[in-house]
C-alpha cells in the first residue's frame, strides 16, 4: 500500500508483516545500482534514478517524490530486488 506521507514523499507498507535484513538488502540494492547514502542498521537511505527512497527493518519505504505513481513503481522495485533479504 502506498499512501502519502507528507507532501514530497510517500509510503510503501508491506500488507502482510513482514523483516527486512537491511545488510543483504543493501547488497542487493547496490549490486542493482542503487547508491547507498546511508546504514543505521534497522534502515538505510538509498538513490536510484535521482530518487531518495529510505528502507526500515520492518519493511517500510519511505520514497521522496510528490508523484504517487512514480513512488508505488520505485517501491515495487526495491521489493522485487530485495525479495532474498526479507523474512
């Protein structure tokens, strides 16, 4: 589910609970092409195509865009590359 969450950024919420292990996450993440700007270890802020998405242990997805549709597509993404890392 994707919702808004402040004016420039919106929410991915998995709908069924789910534990991301943000350390293999963040490999993967990388060796798709993402950058990673950050790791605090229960989550990690990553670019892609100039957009900044955040990625919480508790499978939350922050994307910084205005545009809805642009922000459920990035999530989607970091979801099917991360597949391996969730629990």
């Amino acid at each position: 589910m994707v919702k808004t969450c402040e004016a420039e950024a919106h929410d991915a919420i998995p709908k069924t609970l789910i534990k991301v292990n943000i350390e293999k996450a963040l490999a993967l993440l990388k060796s798709a092409g993402y950058e990673e700007i950050s790791d605090a270890g229960v989550m990690c802020v990553i670019k892609h195509d100039n957009l900044e998405s955040s990625l919480y242990a508790g499978g939350r997805v922050l994307v910084k865009t205005a545009d809805s549709q642009t922000a459920e597509n990035e999530a989607k993404n970091i979801f099917n590359i991360i597949e391996d890392a969730l629990s």
